[in-house]
C-alpha cells in the first residue's frame, strides 16, 4: 500500500496513558508539518525540546501506536495519521475543559466520524471527527475552496480547514 495508512480504530482510553512528553512530540510533528510534509526527526526534536536520545524512543512509541508514520524515501521523518491528530484534538478538548469523556461511535460517514462525548458538566454531546480524504471524498480538491491561494495541502490541514468552517456555520 505505500504510504497510505490504514485507518485505526480511535482509543480514547489511550490517551489517559500518553505522557506530557508524547504529546510534545506529537505536537512537534504538527507543528513541522505547516512547513513539511514529512517533518525531519532532527527538527521534530528540537521542536520538542526534547534530548535526541529520548525523543527517538518517545517517536518509536508514538509510530508503534499508529500517531504517527514514518517515511524515509528522501530523508528520515515523520508525519501525523489521523489518529494522532485526534488524540491532539482530544487532549485540546480535555485541557479546555470542553468534554471529561468519550463513548461510543455512533457513526460514520464519507467526510467524518462521529462519538458521543461526555462534557465537564455530565451532558452528553456529539463530536465529529473531520476525514477528509478517504477514497469516496478525493474530488474534494477541486470541488471546494479550502487551499485559496495555495496550491497544496495535507489532507490533515484541510480536515482542520473543513471542521473549522463547519463550526463556524454552527455558531
């Protein structure tokens, strides 16, 4: 398959386990991925701040457990899957105090899926998880406006693109 990454189920019990440090890596790679699409593991430690020793075992774990993949045809690097984009945005909604829970998938579609949260003051809710670019949603490119001046993006950053104007039609 190449680089194409198979989708993993989400495990939000995972991320009570993850560590500070992991999510310093996983943050590094998003943010190295602004600027590449596959971010150097030099420069993802060093976005880290993290020594080269320990960040190179916290990036094996992270790439064991699917949050990130790791591609090496022009240089050594790493680059976010989905599922380490949702564990990022899950800790955002956790640190926020936006949602203390998340149950069951309730549904999946072409552009998204979809759980049932638990919110800080115990009422349930509905979070869609953005999936732009699976194979019945490739035209998206050229069907929406999502890139305006620029010529290409990751599909991670049109799926942020996609989720950030769906909730501003919501509010």
């Amino acid at each position: 398959r190449g680089s194409r990454t198979r989708m993993v189920k989400l495990d939000p019990g995972v991320l009570r386990y993850m560590t500070r440090e992991e999510f310093r890596v996983l943050t590094a790679v998003e943010m190295g991925m602004k600027n590449h699409e596959v971010v150097p593991t030099q420069l993802i430690c060093n976005i880290a701040g993290l020594k080269h020793g320990g960040a190179r075992k916290l990036i094996s774990n992270l790439h064991r457990n699917k949050l990130i993949y790791h591609d090496a045809k022009k240089y050594d690097g790493y680059r976010l899957t989905y599922l380490g984009y949702d564990y990022l945005a899950l800790k955002a909604f956790v640190a926020r105090g936006k949602i203390k829970g998340v149950g069951n998938q309730i549904g999946v579609g072409k552009e998204s899926d979809i759980f049932l949260v638990l919110t800080e003051d115990d009422k349930e809710a509905v979070l869609k998880i953005h999936r732009l670019g699976r194979v019945s949603f490739r035209a998206v490119k050229n069907k929406r406006d999502y890139l305006l001046h620029r010529k290409s993006a990751s599909w991670l950053y049109m799926s942020r693109l996609a989720a950030l104007r769906e909730y501003a039609y919501m509010n």
